[in-house]
C-alpha cells in the first residue's frame, strides 16, 4: 500500500457531466490520490468515494502539487 508520507504521484478524479450531449462544461470532483510504484509501471490508488458511473480519471500532479 502507498506510503501516505510521500506526496502523491497523481490526482484521481470523477468527471460529472463529461462527454454528454448540451453540457459545455464538465465538473472534475477530486476522490482520491495514486502513488506511482518505484519501477513506473504501476500506481497505488487510494479512493474515498466511487463514481456511480464508475469513471475514475487519473492526473499526473505537477511538482508543487500534494
């Protein structure tokens, strides 16, 4: 499991309203962090909601971000 000390590696997020038809703007809702495993090719995810659509985005987080 990933070492909550660490800053995390990326950001997981629900997008409401993404993709549907006469919706301009989609709402990014934060649900959770991911920790890049140390050989970069895999991620530890921790969520603390679940999207009813069951989408989870993932994005990279820049340096300065936690």
């Amino acid at each position: 499991m990933s070492d909550e000390n660490i800053a995390p590696t990326a950001t997981a997020y629900a997008v409401l309203n993404f993709g549907q038809e006469g919706k301009q703007d989609a709402s990014w809702v934060k649900i959770g962090k991911a920790w890049g495993h140390r050989d970069d090719k895999g991620f530890d995810v921790v969520l603390e909601t679940i999207p009813k659509s069951g989408h989870v985005v993932l994005r990279l987080n820049n340096a300065k971000e936690n």
